[in-house]
C-alpha cells in the first residue's frame, strides 16, 4: 500500500518557462534562484513538466527519448564558467525577442552549433566521467545518440521514412555501421547526455538541501518518433515494417468534441506482460533517477486505452481495449516501494478505473476547476475529498485562473463564488488557491500564473491546438518576495507549510 503523502503544497512550474536570456530556461542560476523562493513560500514540492528533449510541436509529452534529458536545459552560463563555451559565443546569438515566450526556433537553430564546439573542448577532458556515464546508461544512451544522429543525417524527418530500410529498422549490421560514420554527432549527444545529467544531479541535490521534493511526469505513452520505439519495437503494436496498426488518442471530452488523436503507438501488452513488464521497470528507474515523485499521466489508460487505427481521420473512430491494469501497476508499486506516485485519474472514469486506483493505494487527482459545474454535482469540490488524493486548481492543460473565470459559463463562476466564499479584498484567485489549500487533499498544487494572477496569455498548453504551447516564460522579478510571503502565509495557516515563515532564517 502506497503511504499517504504528507500534508504540503506545491508549486507547478517548468524548467522551460524559468527567466534566461538565452531564450528557454535551464537548469542554471534562475533554477537555483526558483528553488529558494519556493521554500521561503513555505512550498514543500516542485513539480514539472517532462524534462526529455522535444519533438514535433515542442511538446514535452512527445519526446524523442523516455530517458534523455532535453539539451535545451543545458545551462550555457555554467558551461561559460567551466571554460567549455566562450561568453561572446553564446551573446552573439539572437534567442529571440520576447524574454515572456520560449522562441523554439531561436533555440533549435543555435543550440546544438553551441553544444558541439562544447563537446569538441570537453570530450577529452571528462573522457573517464564520460565513459562511466555511458556504462551506467548503456541500456538507452548508445541508442539514443545514434537515433538522433541518424536523424540529423536524414534530415530530421521521422525514423520511420528514414531512407535506409536496413538502419530504419535497427539491424545490428546498419547500426555499427552508422555509429561509425556518423561517430562526430554520436559523440555530440553522448555527451549533451552527460552535460544534462552534471547539472540537473546539482540542481536536485541542491533542491533536496531546502527540503523541496521534485514532482515530475511520467507521459503514459512515448512517441512514436523516438528512439524507444526505433531501438526496441517489440513492445509496440506495429507491423512487419515497423510502422503502427493502431495509436492512441481520448474520445470526445471536456477539451475536444472531436476527442483527440495523439498518433503515439500503442503497446504490446501482451509481449510486456510475459516479459515480466521489464521495459516498463527500466523507464520507471529512469523517472526514479530524475524525480522524488512520479505523476503517471492518463492512468485511466492502464485500465482501458482508446485505440484508434493508424489510418484513421479522427480520434472519434476509436474503441476501449483493455489494459493491463493491477498486472503492470502491482509490479511497479513492488519494484519501487519508496518511490510516490500520483495517479493522474483525468478523463473519461469507469467503476473499472475507480476500483484501479483503489487497488493500486495510489492518491488520485482531484481539479478545482473541474469542480464548479453548475448544472450537476461534482466529486471534485472539496467536501467531497477523501485525504489521500491530489489538489490542483489546474494542470499543464487548463486556463490559469483569471482565463477560465473569463472563459467558464457565468452560472459556473457564480457558484464557485458562492461556494468558496469569494470577495473583492481577497480576490478571484487568491480565494480559489484558499479553497484547494484549505482543503483535506495531503497535497495542494497550483500553477505558478495562478499565483502570479495572470491570465489567458501564460496559458501554458490547449490541447487539440497545435502550435503556440509550451512557451509561457516568468520573467525576472516577477516572482516577488511579497508574493512569497503571502504565499507562505496561506500555506501556514493551512497547515501545508513544513516551517513557519518567521523561523526559516
């Protein structure tokens, strides 16, 4: 049985969206800088977004690698320092215009031009560290660097209309062959690799010296357009030429009409189960070497998944299939007994995921701003919750607080005023933030725009919409000590706050 989670708050806020100038956030200074004002905010947790590297569409949740860390992350001020990048190289760049917005082009342009002289001064230098790096992640790091150099060589297209039949479906003979041509680029995210991991194993290090946790997510699927199902398609639900029969997506919901098609393989359950699940223990070590806490998202699918053929126009042609269940979650919940994990039980819920989570003892999650319908009651009202359960306002996914007070249907608005006791001196936000804080959840998380107040602009993902996500950024300053007081203030008097504001120094 999963133990309760401890009565504290937190803060949901990815590295992407810290304040740099080199036009994405990192886990440099700014990420340190965070960390502090989260634990004078009387915060116990610090959750993010998938910290992989970035595909099609900038999404963490599409990502070419389960394990990798995104080279984005990489924190050029430190490299400057450790004499690995000279300062005018990295300000010569243009990162982009707008400090409040991630400019992907900006940084997929530039990013990796620095990354390589990086791994031109450094390889020989770290050459021992970086030959233990590799020995301790041989079971994906070999594979992915190749995958990505392979990808480059093709032109970034997807592996699946790579030109080369032989290297796109990952015979030993092409694989030797291409880590041999291509053995520069190789090098290059081998090393990427090892930089990420330098400085995030500093950064948590330094995050668990304040007595912060780190939440982080754990994507249900992989995309399909990564090196986990290139190296391994076994465990996937292709054909003969690799290329999947079906994909998955949600049916018709809160956020789409349509439903919503994510094209990401689906698994061959099947397969995994008579293996023992072993490729899913290995990507939970991988999570488990990264977070503190592991937010399995779209858990619902573990019971029963939407499948939808691979030729299909729309997520609506799709059908439940059931999923593994207590088979996979038992397993996981065994290998990894100190390890939390959240349920992320959103969506379409049966009686059958009900009874899962109750099975597995892990803490559902539970949205304020799901709660409000006023036309029919909702277990996501606060008088509702049972303690072991999850708090948000919002996820990733929804308006910040000030959007859907401005998008939400006025009768809803009406009411969660009325229910939460909501009035000018506090303020919309404030009051709601109160509601989710003061409530029995062992764990409270907002959005880091919630507390901020901002509005429709920092909205960080609408999902359905392609293009424009992912690239709310806080600027410098904003997160102010007067914000962090009352923050702290609100989290003590509700019992969240680990140490009372007056005794942190």
């Amino acid at each position: 049985m999963e133990e309760p989670i401890q009565r504290r708050c937190g803060v949901l806020m990815p590295i992407s969206a810290l304040p740099s100038p080199y036009g994405i956030g990192t886990l440099g200074r700014a990420a340190y800088e965070f960390a502090d004002q989260l634990k004078a905010a009387g915060q116990s947790c610090w959750q993010l977004l998938p910290v992989g590297p970035t595909s099609y569409g900038d999404s963490p949740y599409q990502s070419f690698s389960t394990y990798a860390g995104n080279p984005y992350f990489i924190d050029l001020e430190t490299l400057c320092e450790e004499g690995l990048l000279e300062r005018r190289e990295v300000e010569s760049v243009d990162w982009g215009e707008r400090p409040d917005r991630v400019d992907y082009a900006a940084v997929y342009a530039h990013r990796f031009d620095l990354l390589a002289r990086v791994a031109e001064r450094g390889w020989e230098r770290d050459h021992e560290a970086v030959e233990s790096f590799v020995e301790e992640n041989r079971r994906w790091l070999p594979d992915y660097a190749l995958f990505m150099a392979v990808k480059r060589h093709f032109g970034m297209v997807a592996w699946t209309e790579w030109e080369e039949e032989d290297i796109r479906l990952h015979r030993s003979e092409a694989v030797e062959r291409y880590r041999g041509l291509l053995w520069e680029d190789v090098r290059l995210f081998t090393y990427a690799q090892f930089l990420f991991f330098r400085q995030w194993n500093r950064l948590r290090e330094y995050v668990h010296g304040l007595g912060l946790q780190i939440i982080g997510d754990l994507p249900i699927y992989v995309a399909m357009d990564s090196a986990d199902v290139w190296a391994e398609p076994e465990w996937f639900q292709l054909d003969e030429k690799n290329r999947p029969t079906a994909v998955a997506g949600v049916p018709p919901d809160y956020f789409s009409a349509e439903g919503q098609l994510w094209g990401n393989p689906l698994y061959n359950w099947d397969a995994m189960k008579q293996d023992g699940f072993g490729w899913w223990i290995r990507r939970m070590e991988g999570a488990a070497r990264l977070f503190d806490v592991v937010r399995i998202d779209h858990f619902r699918g573990l019971e029963s998944y939407w499948a939808v053929a691979a030729d299909a126009g729309s997520a609506r042609e799709g059908h439940w299939v059931k999923g593994p269940g207590m088979d996979l979650v038992g397993v996981l919940t065994g290998w990894f007994p100190e390890l939390k994990i959240i349920a992320e039980d959103l969506g379409f819920l049966t009686p059958e995921v009900h009874q899962l989570l109750q099975d597995s003892g892990l803490p559902g999650m539970k949205v304020l701003e799901f709660a409000f319908d006023s036309r029919e009651p909702s277990n996501y009202l606060p008088h509702t919750y049972a303690p072991h359960c999850v708090c948000y306002v919002g996820t990733h996914d929804n308006a910040p607080v000030m959007a859907w007070k401005e998008e939400a249907e006025a009768d809803d608005v009406a009411y969660a005023r009325e229910y939460l006791g909501l009035n000018e001196e506090e303020g919309f936000v404030w009051g709601i933030l109160r509601g989710g804080l003061g409530s029995v959840a062992e764990l409270f998380v907002a959005q880091m725009q919630d507390y901020l107040e901002l509005g429709a602009e920092s909205r960080m993902n609408t999902p359905g919409v392609l293009g424009g996500n992912w690239q709310w950024r806080l600027l410098p300053g904003q997160f102010t000590d007067a914000i962090a007081r009352k923050m702290a203030r609100y989290a003590t008097m509700y019992g969240r706050c680990p140490v009372e504001p007056d005794k942190q120094k």
